[in-house]
C-alpha cells in the first residue's frame, strides 16, 4: 500500500536521522515545498570540521545542556541547505524542534511542522502554534 505523503517524508526524515552521529539522539529533518518537493535536509552532528562525538559533553537529560553540545541540528542543517526559506512549507522531523530551531523555523515561510516523537521543550509548540501555525505528531 502506498504511504501518505506525511508518513513518506517522516521516513525520510528518519532514513537521514542515519546519518547522525550524535550519541545521545539521532535527528533528521526535511523541508519540503507545497508541490512536495525536498527543499532541505538535514541531521543533527558537530559542525563541519569538528571531530565526531565519542562521548556527550552533555547530561544525558533529555533537552538539557543544548549549549554545551557540539552538534549543530537537523533543522539548521536544512535551513542551510535550503536556497530559499519562503519556499518551505511543512517541516517534517523525527523529533520536534527545540526552542532554538522554532525561533529559525518562524523567519520562514513553513505553515506545519509534523514530527514523530515529542522533544522535551514545551515552549516550542507555544511559540509555533502562538502565532497560528500548525504541530502535528504522527
């Protein structure tokens, strides 16, 4: 049987969530236009150049010590791939965005945001939902 589209690009989100060598989570992101077409991808890992984590400079609670991490995440890394921010229309995540990428993800033009599983931030769906925007888990 053939997937909706939501159920589509979350498995995509999650086949680059793959790529993530991050210890405490694997994250994938992709951005998508209204005809449906990949504007971005991204997942979560060290900025170019710095070295690939062999163990979390972070407490292993979930959401907590973001700052002191060295990975950059799956949504900026598709926001960087992406030629340009008012074409996306849905975000689609294997875990909803942390407060941080909600604040990047509101200068564009997306209208959705489907992901997964729930990030431990409650603030980010406030923020997004704050201002008409729709947050959907599937």
């Amino acid at each position: 049987m053939r997937p909706t589209r939501d159920q589509y690009f979350i498995s995509m989100a999650q086949l680059v969530a793959t790529r993530s060598t991050c210890l405490s989570r694997q994250v994938g992101c992709v951005l998508v236009n209204a005809r449906s077409h990949v504007v971005g991808t991204g997942y979560n890992g060290p900025a170019s150049g710095l070295p690939h984590c062999e163990r979390c400079s972070r407490e292993h609670q979930s959401g907590a010590g973001l700052d002191v991490c060295p990975a950059t995440h799956a949504e900026t890394n598709a926001l960087l791939q992406c030629r340009d921010v008012y074409q996306i229309e849905t975000v689609y995540c294997t875990d909803s965005p942390c407060s941080h990428c909600i604040k990047l993800l509101l200068n564009t033009s997306a209208k959705t945001i489907i992901f997964h599983r729930q990030y431990p931030h409650e603030l980010s769906k406030q923020l997004w939902e704050s201002v008409g925007r729709n947050w959907i888990q599937l």
